[in-house]
C-alpha cells in the first residue's frame, strides 16, 4: 500500500486526488525554492514531476534545501529524488542533471502543464520566463526572498491568468541577505500552493 | 510623446526604440522581461521594437535567490 496516498485520502475527495495527480509538474531547479516545493507538491500528491538542476550538494545549502548531510557531494536532482521517492515511492520522476537554457527547456519539460521557476540567477529567471510566458503552461516564478523578517511581504503578484510571481520582489539573496530557512520555505510553499490551486481548478 | 511604463505616464523620445528606452529607466535588460501592450517581447527584439505615442509597457523585474 502506498501510505502517502492513503493518508491524502483523508483530505481530498478521489476526484481531487485524480486532478492532482494527472497533473505533469515541471521544476526549473533544485535548490531552496525547488526542493521544498517540490516536497510540498510531492506531500500534496503530485506524483508527475520534472525536476532540473546542475549543482551538487554543499553544506552551504543544508540550512535551507531539502537534503540532509549524507547527501553532500551528490547530484542535487539525484539526492532529491531519493528523497521524494522515500515518501512516494510510485512517484513518475523525472531528473535533468544540467543546466537548463533557451535551446533545452522545451524539451526538458515537454509534456508539462505546470512549470515551477526555482532558478538561482535573476538572468535565468528571465530566460524561462520569456520561453514560457505564452505557452499555455501555468508558470510560476519566485523573485526576491533573501534574508530574514518582514516575511508578509513575500506576496503573489497575478501577472497575466497563467504567470505568477511570488516574492517581495527586492530582496536579493546575497551576502547582505543571506538566503534562510523560512522565507526561502515561505516563497516555496505559495508557489506550491499556486500549483496546488491550479490543479483543484481554483486558477 | 507620452507612454505608459508600469502604470505612470511617462515622457518618450519620439522613435524611441524599447531597448533605449528601457535604458533609460535604470532597469537592467538582463533581469526583466516586458510587454508592451499587452503582448510579451522577448529581449532579443527590443532594439528594433519602435515605441508609438500612447503605448504601454510593463517591464517585471527579477532578483537572484532560489
């Protein structure tokens, strides 16, 4: 028996379930907003993913990211599906161990309804976005959630029916405002939820 | 001639390209993306994208983090 679907059962109907789970999510990065999103969306249960990332696991990242100790030095998107898999295992998983880029992120996330932008870099941030602003996918992006306080300004911003940006749109996360556990999880969990709401139909 | 850039009214150079004229805002090409009315134009054709009296752009920014 597949024990996270059992437990879901108790919260949604078989309908919601089934919505959820047809559902192909698209993950454009495995750091602190993409690995606990995905977890989120995984807990939620999704079960179709993508998820794309270059990087390894460092100890810098295990104060936010979704991995534990005796993970580091492995593909983050290898780490990270051992780590989904252990609470679905029938989970359809999807890894992309590279960069994504303007000639490959159609391909990669073909077949995906959602696209989740969990990038690292503000010039990569806008190059997805510009693929798929007008693809038909439900895009979720994330721009602004370094530091710590003044978490109420990580907002969602409704750019057009199908692009969302969650975020408070300045914070910059570098030396000044390192990236930390709960804004980086506060921005990761409403782009979850805006998944979750597009799947039940909600947006 | 006068555009709307973010929901203000703003003074424009008449022939203005988009490329100079999101220069002139201080915003970094590199990190926004811009519709202009209404429609998404991808950087690559902001330099020959010519601004009309009356047209409106909205430009979002991105800031690294993630």
């Amino acid at each position: 028996m597949n024990v996270l679907r059992h437990g879901i059962e108790c919260y949604f109907t078989k309908e919601q379930t089934a919505r959820i789970a047809a559902m192909r999510v698209g993950i454009a990065g495995a750091g602190g907003l993409g690995s606990n999103c995905a977890q989120m969306l995984v807990r939620s249960g999704f079960e179709q993913l993508v998820v794309a990332d270059f990087d390894v696991v460092e100890p810098g990242n295990l104060n936010r990211q979704f991995f534990f100790p005796d993970q580091l030095g492995q593909p983050k998107v290898h780490a990270l599906r051992d780590n989904l898999l252990r609470l679905n295992p029938d989970l359809k998983l999807d890894v992309f161990n590279g960069r994504i880029d303007a000639v490959n992120a159609r391909e990669v996330f073909s077949g995906c309804g959602v696209i989740v932008e969990a990038f690292d870099r503000a010039e990569c941030k806008k190059m997805l976005a510009e693929i798929f602003y007008n693809s038909g996918c439900f895009y979720v992006s994330a721009s602004g959630l370094g530091g710590w306080g003044d978490s109420d300004a990580l907002t969602i911003r409704r750019i057009h029916d199908r692009f969302y940006l969650v975020g408070d749109n300045v914070t910059e996360a570098d030396t000044h405002a390192p990236p930390c556990a709960p804004r980086v999880h506060i921005a990761a969990a409403k782009q979850a939820d805006l998944v979750l709401a597009h799947a039940l139909g909600d947006i | 001639m006068n555009v709307i850039f973010n929901r203000s009214e703003t003074e424009a150079d008449d022939g203005i390209s988009l490329y100079d004229f999101i220069l002139s805002t201080g915003l970094n090409p590199a990190r926004i993306i811009v519709e202009l009315n209404g429609s998404l134009v991808p950087g690559g054709h902001w330099r020959q994208t010519v601004l009309n009296d009356g047209d409106c752009i909205l430009a979002v920014t991105f800031v690294g983090g993630g």
